[in-house]
C-alpha cells in the first residue's frame, strides 16, 4: 500500500435538488445541466492527482451515477439512514465503505461543485496536512468547508457540512489550512460564484455546459491563473 494514499469520497444530491440559488437566473434542466459540469471537471482535477488513489461519488442521482462511472469513479449508492443530515450520513457512509474494501487508509470529503480546482491545489493540500490529524480548507466564504482531510487510517470522517461547517469542524479538533487555493475554495452556489469561476479558468465541461445554456459571454474567454 502506497503510504501517502488518500480516498476520496463526494457526495451529490439528486439533481432536481440541484442549485436551488440559481433558479432565478437558470431552468430546472439547466441546473442540472451544470451541476454535472462541475462534477465533471471536479472529478477530472481529483483523478489527476498522484496521491488520490481513488474517487467515490454518493448519490442517488443515476445521471450522476452514470456520468461518475463514465469517468472512472467508483459509485456508492446513498445510504437509506440519516434521513435528518443526508449529506454527512451520506459521506460518513461512504467512508465506511472504503475502509471496509481497502482497510485502514486516508480519505478526503470533497465539495462535487469545484470547477476552477486545480490538480496541483489539491496536491499541495496532501502535502501540507499533518499527519494524525483531520484538517479543512475552508471555503471562499469563509464559513464553509471546500475539502475534509483525514491524514489518519483509522480516525473516523466525521464530517459536519452544512451552514457553519467550518467552524463546527475547528470546533471538533481539525486543523484550519492555510494555503493559496482559490479553485478549491470556490464551490459554486450563486451567480457570483460562478463569474467568478469563469475568471479563475473553469474546467471544460463547465464552460461547454456554460456556453450551451448561454451564460455570460465571457465564459467563452475565461482568465487563466498562472499556478
């Protein structure tokens, strides 16, 4: 077993569920439309990543499930408990599951809505996380969790996302990593956030979908970072 390995695991709700702070600007169809997108991309950076040896997406979507099969992640149907905080059960079962099939290994709870993340971001978080630990990037808000890092085989997940996240998981001992990182900390839940996605460099399928739907002009010329 490589010994700085990591499974990561994403969770993504149905997409009739999806992108509800975007209604006002996109349809239904197109939400979904998008959400797969920045999965895409998402799962696209994850997967480039050395250390990930693996990427399990938790969802009861089967759009979603098809598209994360098609790109070579594993799929974990979400769990029938936890009805009151789907998305933690969702995660906390997820992980479970991969140490069940692997053993003892390192896992990363993921946002699936990442599309200006960068492979080398996330390498640089592996990097730096110390080991024993549970650490988060929190997200460019400054509330939320972008990533979950546990650098400990054994150590449960224990994920808390949701409003407050961050703070919820300082509170419970994880390491708040600092770091320039601004396509992993960018989850997309308003329009705001997605210009501003479009102007760190949105992956492919993000700006194909973007183009399709008829966003911004702009998506066509998205400014590059230079990493």
């Amino acid at each position: 077993m490589r010994p700085h390995a990591v499974h990561a695991v994403i969770a993504v709700k149905s997409l009739d569920q999806a992108k509800s702070r975007l209604a006002d600007r996109l349809r239904p169809e197109h939400r979904a439309r998008l959400v797969l997108a920045m999965l895409a991309d998402t799962l696209a950076a994850t997967a480039a990543v050395p250390d990930i040896v693996s990427v399990t997406v938790v969802t009861p979507d089967p759009a979603v499930a098809d598209l994360a099969l098609s790109m070579g992640a594993a799929v974990h149907p979400e769990p029938l408990i936890g009805e009151h905080d789907p998305l933690n059960s969702a995660l906390a079962d997820a992980a479970a599951g991969l140490r069940h099939r692997h053993g003892p290994v390192d896992l990363l709870a993921l946002q699936a809505d990442l599309p200006a993340l960068r492979p080398e971001e996330l390498a640089d978080v592996l990097s730096v996380a110390p080991r024993g630990l549970r650490s988060i990037v929190v997200d460019h808000a400054g509330t939320g969790t972008a990533a979950l890092l546990v650098r400990d085989p054994v150590a449960g997940l224990e994920p808390r996302f949701g409003p407050g996240s961050a703070g919820k998981h300082i509170a419970a001992g994880a390491v708040d990593l600092t770091g320039d990182w601004p396509g992993l900390r960018l989850d997309v839940d308003t329009a705001d956030d997605l210009d501003l996605a479009i102007e760190l460099g949105a992956g492919n399928a993000t700006r194909v979908a973007l183009h399709d739907i008829g966003w911004p002009d702009r998506v066509h010329q998205p400014v590059r970072r230079v990493c």
